[in-house]
C-alpha cells in the first residue's frame, strides 16, 4: 500500500531561504577563518614533507642489493630470486669468481643483475627466498624515470640503493 | 611654454586625462580579475579545508599567470559543423560589455581637480544596465552556435533567466532614484556622502533628529529621522539588487548557464584555448563591474565617513580610490563566499523567484518609498 510522506510544514521565514542562507554562510565563513588562522589540519604537502619517518620497519619498498662489512658483495648469483620472482622482473647473468679470488670458494658472483622497476610488485618474496640475505626490501617507494630503460636498476644502481649492512650471518668465511 | 599650456587646454585635457585614466583603469581592473580567479580558487579551498593553489610564487600568487600562459598555448580548436561567425565573437561579445560598464563609475572623488570616473555621463545607471544586460547576447550566441546539445540548453537557460531577474533588477533601483533625484552615478555618490550610505545612514551633513553627535572637526553622527525612515525600502531594494546581481554575473546559486554537473560547462563546453578564457575572465570582469555597480549605488561608493573627498589635497583623492577598490573586493569576497555556500538553484525555482516574489516585492517597494517620500516632504 502507497504511504504519503507528511512533508514538514515550513513557516514564512523558512520558505523565504534566509535563516538557511545565513546559517550556511556563517558555517563557511568559520572554516575561513580556521584556516586562515592556521587551526585546520590539511594534506601532507608531499614532495617537501614525506611519510619517511613514520614509515614502519616492514616496509616493502624497492628491492635491493647489499655489501657485508668487509665491502663484499653477498649475492652469489644463485638465481633462487630470478626464479621465484612473480613478474619475473628480476634478470641475473651468473659468472666463476677468478681462482685467485679471495672468495673463490663461493664459485660464482652475479656479473649482471637487473631489476625491472616497471615489473616489481613489491611483493617481497626475493627477500624471503635469498639464502644468503643479499637482497632486501627497502624503503624508497618513489621509482621513477622518464624511459623504460631508466626504470631498469642496474648492478651498481642496486648497491647504491641497498649499502652496506651490518651483522649479517657470514656462513661461507669458515670453510676456507 | 606654448607646449605645455596645449596640452591644459579643455578639450585636449579632456582627451588625455580621460585616455589616461581608461588605461589605468583597464589595467587595473584586468588585474584584478586574474587575481579573483586566484582569489575563487584560494577561498574555495579555505573553505573546504583545502591549501588552494601555492605551487607558482608565494602563496601561488603567480598562479593567474600560469593559467593565462597555458590557455594562450592551446590549440584554439573549432569543432565541425558549428556557424563560425558567431562561435568566433562569442567570447569578445561576453567580455566587452562588462568592461563596458567600468566606463560610467565613479572609482575615485578626484584627484588634481581631475574627476575620478571616465565618463561622468547623466544617465549613468541606464548605461549600467543597458550594457551589462548585453552580456546575455554572448551567452546565448556561444550556446547556439556551438552546434551542440549542452551549450544549446546552457544559452536557453542563460536567456529564460535574463528576462526572470532583469525587471527586478532594475526596479530594485529605482527607489534610489527617487530619493537621489538623480541617474548620474558621482551625484548618487555625492548624496551618500551628504546623508550617509544607502544601507547605513548613519552620518549626515545636513538634517538631524536622532541620537546626533557632533565631533570637534564639526562632521555629525548620528540618526537622521528622515533618513532612518527611508532606510526601509533601501533595505529591500539592496537585497534584491544583489540577488539579481548573482544572476546577471551567473555567480553560483544562479549560475545555471554553466552547471558543471548538469551541463558540462554549458554555453563554453565546446570552446578551448583563449576563447573560452574569454568566457571564463567574462564572468569575472562582469563580477567585479557588478560590485562597483553594488558599491556605487548602495555601499557609499569612495566615501567613507569622516575622511574628505578629493579636494582636500591628492593624498585624499588617493585614500577614496583605495577605499573604492577595497569595498569591491570586499564585495567580491560576498560573490565568492555565497557561491561556495550555496547549492544551485533548480531552474523553476529561479523563475518562480523572478516572476513571482522579487519582481513584486521591488513593485511594491516603489510605492513603499513614494509613500515614504510624500509624507517627509508634506
């Protein structure tokens, strides 16, 4: 059954849009003068202000490469991280350490290792699969480049990105 | 030097202090309408609780530039199938009139015993309304030329609500001109610095009556019996006035030519580049005449209480012209500060206010005054 909606009788001054009309300016006019007065919290201006010191430990940003304290690369090119990549943006070329090399012992360093920031998803899971805790995830979430080939970090650009890390399990310095 | 006293002769003073005085002010004035689209985007944001722009300059004060410098750089397209001629004068026809009608204000008292207005014509407010109301035509001719559905409907809107609020409109004023006596606008002005502002008579030079004091500089303050009756009518007329005044710069609760959201921009949608600036630096020209039109006829114009007028010297003649710019920003704040307030109104609604509660209300706020008139002189 159809019911009628009483509507609300409005008086002659409500009908005549003045007291509504004054009341929304008198609502605005206060956000005015809050914000002129500097009362008003407002967005984040973001490229002079950043999120960086309230960004957890646990941020999944770009991943990268690091160095031992001894200034040694960690990566032993063992492509786990290649392999396991979902968008498979991760490109290793493995090569033999020379014989004479220090850590030769370790057999293989990565000649080249290329991540593709287009494809990266941030999921992480290059981190979690490393054996030997060479590449992490780190903060830096804003990526970007004007060409596709810039958008590639490079070897280099990786360590730059990724530094020197301290206290990390160094499992292959016994069997010399 | 013969040189010299040809250029103080009447008519070539005439000539080249008016030249002077159309430059100033039309640089003025333009530069005051780049920065109220720098003041409608920064209130908006304060309103909303928003930065507004600061990116170009301090405070985004470079802004109006920026925006000027990108629109001056887009292609200036023309869609197929829209009549070209009109599409082309479109904009200039909505932008003239409005500069137009800075012709005939009075924005200063004078200054070096030169009067500050550029045409001090007798029948100043018909120009007024004469001129402004030719702002329609470019409306009207973008929305009809343009070949396309919205703007067709933003120029029939434009039209309908031009003939709903332009007899309110100007019988909204015609109250002043009984009690002024007078069409030309620096003799309006001349009567609010006698006997107080149309909205506030509150000092006065001659008469007397209620709650008067007298300072030592010998100017009086108080209430005027004659003119606190008068006050009345004065009132209603403002307020009219004003509405009407929302409607004929299409400022928000009546800018239904434009309605973003039901028109897609209305009568400018098909216009790109400087064109549709010109539309969009129009409205705003056409704003800030129609405050100095509010200013003029209702605020006191360059008065302000207890400061002398031009003759005094040319610091004073100074002080009135500031006072008169500051009175219309302060006016355009009001047009910005109701557009960010209000909703749209409906299309029936506006017609059903014109024709049915302003165009009354100023009818009989006419005799209302007559009244007033008849019994103060008997």
């Amino acid at each position: 059954m159809a019911t009628t909606v009483q509507r609300p009788k409005l008086s002659l001054l409500e009908r005549s849009y003045f007291p509504a009309i004054l009341g929304g300016l008198w609502i605005t006019l206060q956000h005015f003068i809050k914000m002129l007065l500097g009362q008003t919290k407002v967005t984040m201006q973001y490229p002079e202000q950043k999120w960086d010191s309230a960004m957890p430990e646990w941020y999944r940003g770009a991943p990268t490469l690091v160095k031992d304290e001894h200034d040694r690369e960690r990566c032993v090119a063992c492509q786990l991280c290649e392999f396991i990549c979902p968008p498979r943006a991760i490109a290793i070329k493995p090569a033999e350490l020379p014989a004479d090399d220090q850590w030769s012992k370790v057999e293989k360093y990565p000649e080249k290792f290329d991540i593709d920031m287009i494809r990266c998803i941030y999921c992480g899971l290059c981190e979690e699969v490393c054996p030997e805790q060479a590449i992490f995830l780190r903060k830096d979430y804003s990526i970007t480049g004007l060409t596709r080939a810039e958008m590639v970090h490079d070897k280099e650009k990786l360590y730059e990105l990724g530094g020197v890390r301290n206290g990390l399990v160094h499992k292959w310095n016994e069997k010399k | 030097m013969p040189s010299l006293d040809l250029f103080f002769q009447p008519e070539i003073f005439l000539v080249w202090t008016a030249t002077l005085k159309t430059v100033v002010i039309l640089g003025l004035v333009l530069t005051m309408v780049a920065y109220s689209v720098w003041a409608e985007r920064k209130v908006s944001a304060f309103i909303q609780d928003r930065v507004g722009p600061n990116r170009v300059g301090w405070a985004g004060l470079i802004q109006p530039i920026a925006d000027g410098v990108k629109l001056l750089l887009k292609e200036n397209f023309v869609p197929g199938g829209v009549n070209k001629f009109f599409f082309s004068i479109a904009p200039s026809l909505a932008m003239i009139p409005a500069i137009l009608v800075l012709a005939v204000l009075p924005f200063g008292s004078s200054l070096f015993s030169v009067p500050m207005v550029i045409a001090n014509l007798d029948i100043g407010v018909l120009w007024v309304f004469a001129v402004s109301s030719l702002g329609v035509y470019g409306i009207v001719l973008a929305g009809w030329a343009s070949n396309s559905k919205y703007p067709f409907l933003g120029g029939i809107r434009s039209s309908s609500q031009m003939i709903s609020y332009e007899l309110s409109l100007g019988l909204s004023v015609v109250p002043i001109f009984m009690i002024t006596g007078t069409l030309n606008l620096g003799e309006i002005v001349q009567y609010q610095v006698d006997h107080g502002w149309m909205v506030f008579p509150a000092w006065f030079q001659s008469g007397g009556g209620l709650l008067e004091v007298t300072t030592k500089s010998g100017s009086r303050f108080g209430f005027d019996l004659e003119q606190t009756l008068l006050w009345i009518p004065m009132m209603i007329s403002f307020v009219i006035f004003i509405i009407a005044m929302f409607a004929e710069t299409n400022r928000m609760p009546f800018d239904l030519p434009e309605a973003e959201q039901e028109l897609i921009g209305g009568y400018h949608t098909e216009y790109s580049s400087m064109r549709f600036a010109l539309f969009f630096l129009g409205e705003y020209a056409a704003m800030i005449a129609g405050a100095g039109v509010i200013v003029t006829l209702f605020l006191g114009g360059w008065s302000l209480p207890f400061i002398p007028d031009g003759s005094q010297g040319w610091f004073w003649g100074l002080v009135n012209i500031g006072t008169f710019f500051a009175k219309v920003a302060a006016v355009i704040f009001f047009f910005l500060w109701v557009r960010w307030t209000l909703p749209r109104f409906r299309f029936d609604q506006l017609m059903h206010l014109g024709w049915y509660v302003f165009f009354e209300v100023a009818l009989v706020n006419i005799f209302l005054t007559a009244g007033l008139l008849a019994y103060l002189q008997s």
